[in-house]
C-alpha cells in the first residue's frame, strides 16, 4: 500500500501536481516552472506576470497589459513606458515578443516605437494619423490663432485704448497667471518623471485634469504629431534638435535683422534682443533643459541566456551602443552648457548691469518702488521686467525662481529610481516653500501669498505620491484625494480673475471718493490759507482722505492753483478732526 503525500509536505509550498501525478512538477498560481539551475523548479513569477493561472512555464508565461519581455526565455519582466502600447499576454511559439505583446501600431523595444502612419499621445500611445485623431487639437488651436490674429488687426486702435484702459489689471492678471501656468508646467512634469521612474498612476479626476492642461508644459513634440510628417519614427533625437536648435535660430536671425536696420536706420541694441529673447524663454526653459538632460540616461535590459542591450530611458527605440547616440549626448552636451546652466547665468549678467536703478543703497524700498516705475531706463529694458515683480533687495529672486523649476523638473533626472526621485521632490518642494514663506519676496503682497499657496500645491501633489507608491491610499480613498486635488487646482485658476477684480474695484472706489472730495471742495469755493504757526484763518472743514499712500510727487492740485506757487515745494498738511492744520514742511501734498 502507497499513500499519497501532498507535494506541499514533500518539496515544498510552491509546487503542485496533477491529480493522481507520482510527481511533484507542477507549480502554483504565483509560480512559474524554470529548467534552469539543475532539474529545474519552481520560481516566484515576477511583478507583471498573470497569477491566476497554476502550472506557468517560462515560456508559458502570461504578462499583465502594460509590461514586456524582450523574449520567451526571458525571466525578467518590464514595465512599458507607453502603458496602452503593451497589450500583455503570451509570447507565441511561432511569433516574436514585439508581434505578440505590442498592440496594433506599435513596436520596437518595450513597444515604444510607432508604426508608420501612427503617432505617440502621451494619454493614449500609439494613435492613427487621421485628421480626428492626430491634427484636430493643432488645428483648432491655429484656427483660434488666426481669428485671434484676425481681430487684433481689425480693431487695434480699440485694443490699445482698452489697455490703457485697463493696464493697471491686465498686469495683476498677468502676473499671477505666470505663476499659476508655471506651477501647473512643474505638476504634470512632476507627473510624468512619477510614471517614468516606476510610480503608480494618479487615479482620475486628477490624471484627466493633468492631461487637460497639458499644453501648459508648452513642448511642441508632444503637441504635435511630428510622426505623421516623417516617413520614419520621430524620435528623441529630432526632438532635441527642434527643440534646442529653433530658440538659437530665432536668435540669430533677430540679431542679423537687427544689424541690418542699423545700417539704414536706427534699430534695437543687440543687448535689448537678447533680452528680449530671454524673456520668452523663460516660459519654455525647463522642457527645453529637461529634453536636453534626458539625453544621456540609459537603461540596461536583460534578454536571456545572460545577454542584454542598453537603451535611452526616454525613447527605447535609440540603442545606448550605437553611433546616433554618441552624436546626440555630444549635442546634449553643448546644450546643457546654453540652456539649464547659460540661460540663469545670462540672465543674472543682464541685471547685474541695472543693480544700482534695481536697489539703490541707503534708500526706503516704497520711495525705490514707486521710482523705478518712473524710471526711463528699466522702462526701455524687457529683461528688468523680471526684477519689477519684486521688492528692491530680492532683485535677482527670478534667477532663484528658474532654478526652482529646473530643479523639480530636470535635477530630478539625475535619481536613479523611484525612490531617489519621491525624497529629491519632496525634499526641493519642502525646502522652496520655506523660503517663498519666510522671503515673501514680491511688492504686491497678495502675490507672495498666491505664489506661497502654489509652492503648497506642489507640496501637496508630492506627498500624494508618496502615498500612492507605499500603498497607504488607494481605491475610493485615492480618488477622494484626487478630487481634493482638482478642485484646488481649479480654485487657484478662480483666484487669478476673482482677487484681480476686487483688487481693481477698491481701487476703482478709491479713485471715486477722491474725486467726490475734490468736488465737494470746488463747490465750497474752499483755499486753505497756509501759516507756518500752526494756525489758519481758512475755514474749518471736516475731510475724509482717500489713500494716502499713494502719492504723485510732480501733481499740483487745481483747486490751489492760486493759492500756492507753482514749484511744489509747500507744506504738508495733517487732517484733524475739526480742521485741517499744516505740518513740517516738505514735499507738497496731494492728498485732496
């Protein structure tokens, strides 16, 4: 007589057998069978392998969508950069590992690669090249362009006068809308180094807001479909030579515009383009750096049987060994050296040369930004425009804010994995708001706050990962902060035309009662009669004054045009309760 043992007892928790089998030779559901290693056995499956399905070989085994394997011998697993390119599934015996895991239109290495006639989406992979798919959302936006184009010719006259109009809120708008689309261009970069260093993904709604605002990130690759323009794959290395190479182009030929008009007639300095130059480039900057620094990371991948290849982490479709990459890291290299390090560099040199106008010693800091407005010479200049924002000492804070977002968008490049990556990003946003905080470094006060509450959303959005990634979130839970997320993404957005126009109508009620003042004294017939004694034989009225603090020092005002000389060089005075009494003297006051 024999009694059957279980397999469990006899060789162990992973193995398994058939019913009525006389041997152990089959694995459980979160194993596989490998013939390697004398005899073979059984090997837990590896992330991104199927286990519901008992008895798996190696080459049996069955992949999840979104990962790859470079052949059926293979025992490592991949995760796919373009998660809808990998279809998972088994490595068919009469197929290879790109026809049997890669989706229709994809191919190459980790199914990275178009097909012809098919384009990459970020949110999508592999996409046909049909007008719905690939060209609506370029031409739209060329549409809107046109007619935007189209109306500002027709009605320019009126354009101006509405600027002029509203200058004072256009710029409040402006300015924080600056800092808002910078802070989304860091969020959805943030997100993409996330998801391409291993991170889980961020659960809708958030992720679709992301992709909604993805054109703040202002990268042309991905905006247009350069794919269906190119007979072969568009891949990183066009990108980086578009990319890098057209700023240098427009640059040059502006200057070559500039010094031709100099032979016929008066033209910009050749300082005053560049500085021009620099100021669009400020939005672009970090995609530029960041594509430029994508360059040189490589990723080794095992094949089999010991062998492996290396690839470009951001395109798997440029072999780290071959001659196309040793060219494409020499130009990556002369490009480091002119955008992340030449462009903050540049732009410290230029307003080095205007310190003194910027931040004059020995001077109080509302006189200097009250003066600088005035100042013909900061005026003439685009690249002080930068330094305007801010309080006179933190006149270079710009060349801070540009490392800022090189650090969160391209330094983080330099981590190896995904947990590099969370303690880099948390460590930065942590460490930046801190400084936002405690500097407050703009003259408008309400900007220090908006720009302090920005620095927060990326706090917040890092910390969200972190949880994400240590399974301390996840289900209804994660969508619920998701949410949250959006929505206070969505309030900042508000908060830009909200705050501008309650700032506006104070300032517009402010305008109001002084006018109404000035009235009330014309219809009184009212010239206070000025003594240096402390006294005055005018009449006593009682005068609420409107916004003191802003004064006009070459304004004389009309209703004293007769009582006091035209130099203003007279008394302040002091409003009391009863009277109007005059002070030391001074500056002449405009208050009423």
């Amino acid at each position: 007589m024999y009694a059957c043992l279980k397999c469990s007892t006899e060789k162990g928790a992973s193995y398994d057998s058939v019913e009525g089998s006389a041997e152990c030779d089959r694995c459980v559901a979160d194993t596989y069978w490998d013939e390697g290693g004398g005899g073979g056995g059984c090997i837990d499956k590896p992330e991104g392998v199927v286990v519901d399905e008992p008895g798996t070989t190696l080459e049996k085994m069955k992949l999840k969508p979104g990962y790859f394997r470079f052949s059926a011998m293979s025992t490592e697993v991949y995760q796919c950069h373009h998660y809808w390119n990998c279809k998972g599934g088994k490595i068919r015996s009469n197929s290879t590992a790109i026809d049997s895991l890669c989706r229709k239109g994809s191919r190459g290495p980790l199914c990275s690669i178009c097909a012809d006639n098919y384009y990459m989406s970020d949110y999508s992979g592999c996409q046909s090249c049909g007008i719905g798919n690939a060209w609506l959302g370029p031409l739209v936006f060329v549409v809107i362009l046109l007619l935007c184009a189209a109306v500002a010719f027709c009605y320019q006259e009126k354009l101006k006068d509405l600027y002029n109009r509203f200058e004072h809120k256009l710029m409040e708008l402006s300015q924080k809308a600056t800092i808002a689309f910078v802070t989304m261009q860091i969020l959805i970069i943030l997100n993409t180094t996330h998801k391409s260093v291993g991170g889980k993904e961020v659960p809708s709604p958030y992720l679709d807001f992301l992709a909604l605002t993805g054109f703040t990130t202002l990268d042309v690759v991905s905006l247009v479909p350069f794919d269906c323009m190119y007979e072969t794959s568009f891949d990183h290395f066009h990108a980086l030579l578009l990319e890098s190479l057209v700023p240098l182009v427009l640059l040059v030929v502006a200057l070559m515009y500039t010094s031709a008009r100099k032979l016929r007639s008066a033209a910009l300095p050749s300082h005053k383009v560049l500085s021009a130059w620099l100021s669009m480039l400020f939005l672009v900057l970090p995609v530029i750096s960041r594509r430029v620094c994508q360059s040189f990371r490589c990723e080794e991948y095992h094949v089999q049987n010991g062998e492996s290849v290396r690839y470009l982490s951001a395109d798997s479709g440029i072999d780290c060994a071959s001659a196309r990459y040793d060219w494409m890291t020499l130009l990556a290299a002369c490009m480091v050296i002119i955008y992340p390090i030449g462009a903050p560099l540049l732009l410290f040199v230029l307003l080095f040369k205007y310190r003194a106008r910027l931040n004059p010693p020995n001077k109080d800091e509302h006189e200097v930004i009250e003066a600088r407005k005035e100042d013909p010479v900061l005026a003439s200049e685009p690249v002080t425009a930068f330094s305007m924002l801010y309080r006179p000492r933190f006149w270079a804070f710009e060349i801070y804010n540009m490392i800022r977002r090189l650090l969160l968008t391209c330094a983080v490049l330099m981590c190896d994995d995904l947990a590099q990556t969370t303690v880099f990003v948390t460590v930065v946003a942590i460490v930046t708001l801190v400084i936002e905080q405690e500097t407050k470094p703009y003259c408008w006060s309400f900007l220090s706050a908006f720009c302090n509450v920005c620095c927060w959303q990326i706090v917040l959005f890092a910390l969200y990962l972190l949880l994400l990634d240590s399974n301390m979130t996840s289900g209804n839970q994660a969508v619920a902060i998701s949410a949250l997320l959006m929505l206070a993404n969505v309030a900042l957005i508000i908060t830009i035309f909200v705050e501008t126009r309650v700032q506006s109508d104070h300032n517009a009620e402010s305008v109001s009662r002084r006018v109404e003042l000035q009235a009330q004294v014309s219809q009184s017939h009212l010239r206070p009669s000025w003594r240096f004694d402390g006294g005055s034989d005018g009449p006593e009225i009682e005068i609420e004054m409107a916004d003191r603090k802003q004064r006009l020092p070459s304004f004389v005002n009309p209703l004293w045009d007769k009582a006091a000389p035209a130099v203003v060089d007279t008394p302040e005075v002091e409003v009391v309760e009863m009277g109007v009494v005059p002070a030391q003297s001074g500056a002449a006051s405009d208050d009423i």
